[in-house]
C-alpha cells in the first residue's frame, strides 16, 4: 500500500496534488495551525483522561470544532474535484458530526469520543506526515532538533495518560527522552501493554532521529569543509582576473610598447 492510499484509507489526504494552485498553497498554510490544534488535543485528552478539568476547556472544544468546520469549508470551496476531496477525507467529516462539543456533554458514550479524540490527534500527526518527511529530507539540523524535540514531548504526553506507573507529563517527557536516546536509565518503566507498544515504537523512532541528527552535523561540518575550499578556489580565480585586467589595461595605454615587445619577441 502505497503512502497516498494509506492516507485515502484513513480519511485524511488533504489536498490532492492534482488540484489547483490556490487550493494548495491555502492547505499548505493551515498546516501550522493544525499543528497547534493537535497538540491542544493531545494536552485536553490527557487532562480529561486523567480527571483534571480546565476553566477554558469548552472554550476551547468551541474554537476546535469551529476550527474544523471552517478549514473543510474552505479547503472543499477552493478544490475543483469537491466530491473527491470530501470522499478522501472523510475523517473531518467524521470530526465535525461527532465532535460537536454539546454533545460531549450530553452523550452516555463520553469515554467513547474521549478515546476518539486521541484517534483524532493521531490521524492529524499522520497528516502532517508527510510536510514533517519533506523538512527532515532537507538536512536542516535546526528543523531535525526541533521535530525531535516536539516527538519527545508527544511520547511524554501520550505515556502519561496510558500508563498507571507514570503519573505527570513531566515524568512522561523524561522517560521519553531517555528512551528515544537508547540511554534507559530504567528509573521509570512502563507497566501496561500499551505503554510498552509506545516505548518499543519511541526506540524505533529515536534511533531514525538521532541517526538524522548525527548525519546532519556531519553534514553541516562537510559543508563548512567545503564552503572553506571553495572559498579559496574562487579567491585565487579573483587573483588571477584581476591580473588578467591589469595586462589587459596596460596593453590598450601603451600598445606601441606593447607592439614593439611583439616584435621583440618575433
């Protein structure tokens, strides 16, 4: 199955390649806030999981949902192939009718759309994919840290809310962090089923980021070695033109001497 297909199944494609200019450069400037919208999802479904409740938090279940409804409006206005655009993200669709924040409230199934919530913010990291490939591709060891950064702190999360022996996102970025380095201090450990799978995935995943990051300092010290070297061809290459223009210039002030040295030479 190819990456495109995978994204077909799940719902969540975004703009197809094909379609227009506007359309995908509208698409690629939602990108940052969904970025935002999904680590807010992320921290509201750990508080809520863990019965902590915020003042703001309908506040801001509003301002999601509206925020889901204006970008499938937009982005289904803008498209040329609206059917298609809608069939290949279903998912927000999926989004709006069930996330609607009333029903939050009123629904028997609370813990149900809880855990759809978390299925909502992985479908959005899923989506982000593939601008998150493109950054990485290009060797920018800022951007490398920061992604690694922001993954630490994702796994924090996500473990702090479904693992019993790690009580507070804190404790959950530390493990996090000493895991996706391979160190495993050991002084917190995982205890349930789905906090293993996560740190089994976090050990995969920190060896790609830490192997990006060791190849992009290398990167960054090979191209220093030859900035320096090219720096010094092209500085030697100046020397030479500028002599080169020197003759140049002598020759047109004085040709009769230089006619004559000619001659000389013959």
């Amino acid at each position: 199955m190819t990456d495109k297909h995978f994204h077909n199944w799940i719902g969540l494609t975004g703009v197809d390649d094909s379609e227009n200019a506007r359309a995908r450069q509208w698409a690629k400037r939602l990108e940052i806030p969904l970025l935002f919208v999904a680590l807010w999802i992320l921290v509201s479904w750990y508080w809520e999981s863990t019965k902590h409740a915020l003042p703001f938090t309908d506040q801001l279940n509003w301002s999601l949902w509206l925020f889901f409804v204006v970008e499938t409006s937009l982005l289904t206005w803008l498209v040329d192939d609206k059917a298609r655009y809608l069939k290949n993200n279903w998912l927000n669709l999926v989004i709006i009718l069930c996330g609607i924040p009333v029903l939050w409230l009123q629904s028997p199934y609370i813990g149900v759309l809880r855990s759809l919530r978390l299925l909502i913010f992985l479908g959005l990291m899923l989506q982000l994919s593939r601008s998150v490939r493109t950054v990485l591709s290009r060797n920018h060891l800022g951007a490398t840290l920061f992604v690694s950064l922001l993954f630490i702190i994702i796994a924090g999360y996500l473990i702090a809310g479904v693992d019993p022996n790690i009580s507070s996102p804190a404790d959950g970025i530390w493990w996090a962090w000493v895991t996706a380095t391979t160190v495993g201090y050991g002084d917190i450990v995982p205890v349930s089923p789905a906090g293993r799978i996560l740190g089994g995935f976090l050990i995969l995943l920190g060896i790609g980021l830490f192997s990006m990051i060791t190849a992009n300092i290398s990167v960054f010290f090979i191209t220093k070695s030859k900035e320096a070297f090219y720096k010094e061809r092209l500085s030697n290459i100046e020397d030479k033109l500028e002599r080169i223009e020197q003759l140049l210039s002598q020759e047109k002030a004085n040709p009769a001497q230089t006619s004559g040295s000619k001659d000389k030479l013959d």
